[in-house]
C-alpha cells in the first residue's frame, strides 16, 4: 500500500478496490462496500455502466440503476434491525440523488463519502428532506487522502469520456482546481489507460493519485 494514503481502513481500502475494478470493466471508477459497527466489510458493489445489461449474480449492470450504491446494498443478504442501523455505507463519490435515497430507504443509518460531486451530488437529502431526516442518518467524510485520490480517479476518467471541455459536468468539477489539474495530466498522459490494459494493482493506481 502507498505511504501517501497510510492507514487506510479495510473499509476505504475495499472501495477504492472497487472503484479501479469498475474501471477496469469500462464504468466510472466509482465504487462502495457496506462495513458494520466493528468496520468489518460485510458487502461491495462497484458502478457497472458500461459493462452489459444484466441483472446476474444479484448486480444490476448496463442500466441507468447500475450504480456503486445501488449495487452494494442489492449484495447485503438481509438488514435485520436493529442490527443494521449500526452498518455504514461507505461510497467514494458523493451518492447522487437516486442513490441517497436508496440509502434513506435501506435501513442503514450511516453513510460516507469520499469524493465531492458538485454535478449530481444530492446527500442533502438525507439531511433537509423532513421526512428522510427524521431517521437520523449519520453523515461523514472519508479522510482527506483518500478524498484526494477518489476525486482525481473518477475525474481523469469523465476527462477521458469528455468530447468538449466545455462539458457541463467538467466544468462543475472544475471548482477543483488542483485536483482537476492533476487528473487532466493523467488524462493527457493516458497514465490510467496503461495502468487498466496491464491489469494494475490498486497500490500502484493510488501512488499515481497522490
């Protein structure tokens, strides 16, 4: 593991996991587990946009349902209560809006997120909406390393996607100044193409995101 996100937790380790799997299957590089109380990972789930439309194995794959979110809670077995208001979502991308409240709707009582997203993130709903409100849902940040590389991972992918650099969701990351600057160099560079078509390991991706 890279001394520049020394320590990591099991947690946030097994979502960047995700998030570079998902890249490596050709979606966004967004990725989210499900720890319980003693932050023990107890399921995962990876954005699968651009692999084929499917619903094997329990994921949704190939549909605009087919996001990290959505896809870890569908790999939880049950979600007995109480036991489950004591369980965490951990995402590396701002949950969008149908993500939230796919959360507020779960059971879980607590969700974290790495990476900001000023284009389609919607955690205030968890926390304005007077109905969802009321259920108490814990919010929180991952630490600001892993912030760092998960915004820059999922930002040199949109950059590798964008046919205009005046894409309106370009320029809502944009905000990000350093964070964008160095993710269109790995763009412009094509370091993360080589990474995936040699099959790298997650260590190596996150010392290029430091």
């Amino acid at each position: 593991m890279t001394p520049h996100l020394l320590p990591l937790t099991q947690g946030w380790h097994a979502a960047l996991s995700q998030a570079w799997t998902a890249y490596l299957h050709g979606s966004y590089p967004i990725g989210a587990v499900i720890v319980d109380a003693s932050g023990a990972v107890i399921a995962r789930g990876r954005n699968r946009l651009g692999e084929g439309r499917s619903v094997a194995g329990g994921f949704i794959s190939g549909h605009d349902l087919a996001h990290a979110e959505i896809n870890a809670l569908l790999d939880l077995a049950a979600t007995p209560c109480p036991e489950c208001y004591g369980w965490t979502l951990l995402t590396t991308v701002q949950p969008c809006p149908q993500c939230a409240g796919a959360v507020a709707m779960s059971g879980l009582r607590a969700l974290e997120y790495a990476a900001p997203d000023p284009w389609a993130g919607c955690t205030r709903l968890l926390t304005d909406d007077p109905y969802v409100s009321r259920k108490g849902i814990r919010m929180g940040r991952a630490p600001e390393e892993v912030q760092r590389a998960a915004l820059r991972l999922v930002l040199t992918a949109f950059l590798e996607e964008a046919t205009s650099s005046d894409d309106p969701v370009l320029r809502a990351f944009s905000v990000h100044a350093e964070d964008y600057a160095h993710a269109a160099r790995l763009s412009a560079e094509g370091t993360l193409r080589r990474l995936r078509e040699r099959g790298a390991e997650l260590e190596d991706v996150l010392e290029m995101l430091a």
